[in-house]
C-alpha cells in the first residue's frame, strides 16, 4: 500500500480490498474489515465530508472474483458508482420523509414531535426507550407521539410489541 500513496484514493480502496485477504489479517473469508478499511480509503480525499463511498449497498457479490486489474478496478467503480445513486436515492427519500413529517406535525404542541423527527432522521430504526434518551422527552410523551406517527403513516411498528 506504500507504493500504491500515488495513486487516487478510489484506486487505492479497490487495491486494499482485494489485498487485504492475501494479508493475513482477519478471518479466513471474511472481508468484511478489508471492506471497512478500503471504504474509509476511498473516502479520504472527500476533505471530511464522507467517512466512506457506499460500495457494498448492493452486496459484495459484483467486487469478489479474479480477473485482471483493470477488471478489478472496473467493478469497484461500477459498484461505487451504483452504492452513491443508491445512497444519493435513499437521502432523497429522507429529505421527503422529512419535509412531509413536519407538515403534519406543524399543527402540534410541544417539543417531543420535532424532536423526534429529528431522532429518526438519524435514527430509522429506534425503540420508544431509545428514542426517550435522545429526545429528551418522557417515556409517555415519546410513546403518545410514536403512536400519533404511526397513525399518521409516517413511521410503522415493526415489532408490534409495547415497551409500556
């Protein structure tokens, strides 16, 4: 990897990926920590604005596999090319979650509904007692809240449990 400092950051991801197994480092097949590492390399010419390229949201199946370099390096880019639309695709979802929760909740009182809208915006999978602690709000207003989202259609229960 010394020798590869020249090179772009894309490059060099592609490379530590597919040398990581050859390393010795890590389990035996699992290239998940290889994944992590050449992500993070990608990223690093980003000047901070991402801490990897999404490569493997379309699953690793496309980076595995011989072949030259250059096909290497081809599959690396198509898949990071298809991991950012995915990625750019699901911001896009986000962002319209978003603008229509606080059009509905606009008419509600208090600070729990914003606040948790805020919360799953970060957070797209959280439990009532979860998001008490990064709201800041009462177990009984988080859950009068979730509810009335739930109603709303803007968040669904996917355990169909009660933390009461």
């Amino acid at each position: 990897m010394e020798a590869a400092t020249a090179l772009h950051p894309i490059v060099r991801a592609c490379l530590a990926f597919h040398l990581w197994p050859l390393s010795g480092i890590g389990l035996e097949g699992d290239i998940l920590e290889g994944a992590v590492v050449s992500l993070r390399i990608s990223a690093s010419d980003g000047q901070g604005a991402a801490l990897f390229v999404p490569v493997l949201t379309g699953g690793s199946g496309q980076l595995r596999g011989g072949g030259e370099p250059a096909d290497k390096l081809q599959r690396w880019l198509q898949a990071s090319e298809q991991g950012i639309i995915r990625s750019m695709r699901h911001l896009d979802q986000l962002e319209q979650w978003e603008v229509t929760a606080r059009d509905r909740v606009a008419g509600l009182s208090g600070r729990t509904p914003p606040r948790l809208i805020d919360a799953l915006l970060g957070w797209p999978l959280v439990t009532a007692p979860m998001a008490e602690n990064l709201i800041g709000s009462s177990r009984a207003a988080v859950q009068r809240n979730l509810a009335w989202f739930e109603a709303h259609g803007l968040i669904q229960e996917l355990t169909r449990q009660c933390d009461g």
